[in-house]
C-alpha cells in the first residue's frame, strides 16, 4: 500500500502512474514534505541511464544528453515548461494579473525559449564534465543531490509566509501547508543525507562539494522564489517548475567546481 504522502508527491511532480486519491491540506503538506523522495527516485533513474551508457563505451556527452533526458521524460516535461512560462511571464515586464496571463498562455515566448536553451545546455555541459573528469562514483551521486535539491526547493516554496498568486491549481493547493520548521528541517536533512552517502563512495571532499552544491541550489531557487514572490505575488504550478529546475541546474553546475 503506498501512503497518501507518497502519492501525493509522486502523482503531481512526476508522469508515474500514481493515482492521487487525496486532494485536501493534510494531504497536500505530507506530500510536499515527502518530495524530495522524488527526487531520489528520479536522480537515480538520471544515473542509472547516464551510467548504463557510459558503461557499454559511449562518451561522456552523451551519456549527459540521456541522464538529463530521463528526468525530463519522467515528468513529462512539467518542470521544464513550469521554467518557460515563467521566464515569459517575468520577462514580459508586466503587471502581476497580466504577466500571470501570460504564463498561463500555450505557447513559448522567446524568455522562455532562451531560458529553456540554455539551463538544459547548462545541465548537460555541467554532466558531461562530471562523467568526463570524475566518473560514475561521483556523477551517480551529483545526479542524485541535484533531483533532491530541486524537490527540497518545492518543500521550502511551501512555507506559510509564501502566498500562492491565484486561487486555483497546483500553487494555491500546495501554498503554506508546510510549516516553516519542518521545510527547514527537511531542506538540511537532505543535505546531511547526500553527505552522508557521498562519503563512502568518493570520501569526505566530495561530501563537502555534494553538499555545497545542495546549498547553492537552494539558495539559487530562494532568490528566483522571493523575486517571484514579488513581481506575481505568490507562487503557482509554473514557479515551482521554475524552482526546480534552477535548483538542479544550480547543483549541478556547482558540483563541477574546484
């Protein structure tokens, strides 16, 4: 039997097939406390295609291109197109109800066309590098830390003092069920676990860089969160694709760095 919580969180951030059989508050809050579970699933579905590849002789390029993929595919594109509308809804420069119109339109401006192109070029350049330079016992966990961080961002974005922009969808379902101790709490733990499991694998340098690379993912989709925050006046679906993948992208990039 899978719990409520798990349901929640699998059935909204992902394509799996997982049926959400609540929709209320209690509900809402387990399953974005339970998020970064996510993240786990997925970062190791990332390596283990990455990984796969690189053992049967492909280079490192490629073996980026398919664990960058595979979370795309996972989630059906969802975060991806949550990063574009926003950064067309940002870049329009208009007022909150309009630049909300305009995110919530089908098609992709040019932010978010620009946007797109470069963080999925930023993603797979910073995981060929991994694989190039430092091989699959330390890019299987990097790809791990980063799919967690970017759920560990979600967690966070649902604090109560972050208001959710319109009173429909994702956004206003999720928006201030987590209270703030527990997102702290689960955001550090997160951490703490990449270390944790980083540390045998490729010893306690590596340990230290996983867990520079969480908080600089963190950090990175606080800041896009309080701009977000101030220029649509709350969150919706679409800004917490927007966190996710500026999360991730920041991790990874992160994890590359001397």
């Amino acid at each position: 039997m899978i719990p409520d919580a798990l349901r929640f969180a699998f059935g909204t951030l992902t394509a799996l097939p997982v049926t959400v059989r609540r929709w209320d508050r209690p509900a809402a809050r387990d399953g974005m406390r339970a998020a970064p579970a996510v993240g786990v699933v997925l970062g190791l579905c990332a390596a283990g295609a990455g990984g796969l590849l690189s053992a049967a002789g492909a280079g490192p390029l490629l073996a980026a291109v398919a664990a960058v993929a595979v979370p795309a595919a996972l989630t059906r594109g969802l975060h991806l197109d949550g990063l574009a509308d926003t950064a067309d809804g940002l870049g329009s420069g208009k007022p909150p109800e309009a630049a909300l119109a305009v995110m919530r339109q089908s098609d992709i401006g040019p932010f978010g066309v620009v946007t797109l192109t470069l963080t999925l070029l930023a993603q797979v350049a910073a995981v060929t590098e991994l694989y190039g330079t430092r091989g699959w016992a330390f890019t299987t966990p990097a790809l791990t830390a980063s799919a967690v961080t970017a759920r560990a961002s979600l967690t966070l974005a649902c604090r109560p003092s972050v208001p959710p922009s319109r009173p429909e969808g994702l956004g206003a379902a999720v928006a201030g069920t987590v209270p703030t101790p527990w997102a702290y709490g689960i955001a550090t733990t997160c951490a703490a676990a990449v270390a944790a499991v980083t540390w045998p694998l490729s010893g306690p340098g590596d340990a230290l860089r996983l867990t520079a690379a969480c908080a600089a993912g963190l950090i990175a989709s606080t800041l896009l969160l309080r701009h977000c925050v101030r220029r649509l006046r709350g969150i919706t679906g679409d800004v917490f694709g927007a966190l996710a993948e500026t999360a991730a992208t920041a991790a990874l990039v992160t994890a590359t760095l001397g």
